[in-house]
C-alpha cells in the first residue's frame, strides 16, 4: 500500500472550485470594504445561498467576521489582526 491516499478527481475538481469562490469572496472584501451578502453577490457575481454557505465555513475557519451589521444585515469583513 502506497503512503497518501488518491482524492477523485470529481472531488479534487469540486475542491478547487470551492477554494477559487472562496479566494474570490476574499478579494471582494479586501476590494471593497467590509460588505453584506448583497453587496458580496454583486462585486463576485454569485447567487446569495452560496455565498452564505461560504461565509459560514469561512467564519468557522477565521478568515471572515461578522464586523456589524447595516440595514438589518451582517456586515462580513477580515477577522482583525491579532498581536501588538
């Protein structure tokens, strides 16, 4: 048996795609600004529940926080920077 196990490549591919939407959510809230989901379905161009799933795992993750909220919606933007 050879040491690391082989991803599918359906899976390899879905991988991808998930991390290049996500590097893509990441560069909209660097370009703009901290942002709602709507503000971040029009800069990325992708539909709201997607954008939501992402944020969730990207939050649980720490690469985005809720940093308020604006017209009764969640304000997402880049966790603060830790250490002084």
């Amino acid at each position: 048996m050879s040491g690391k196990p082989r991803i599918a490549p359906e899976k390899a591919k879905k991988i991808q795609e998930r991390n290049i939407e996500r590097n893509t959510i990441l560069r909209g809230i660097r370009s703009q600004g901290p942002s709602t989901i709507e503000e971040l379905s029009k800069v990325t161009g992708m539909e709201k529940s997607k954008l939501v799933g992402h944020l969730l795992a990207m939050r649980q993750f720490g690469k985005v926080s809720v940093v308020g909220q604006r017209d009764d919606q969640l304000v997402y933007g880049m966790p603060a920077e830790s250490g002084s």
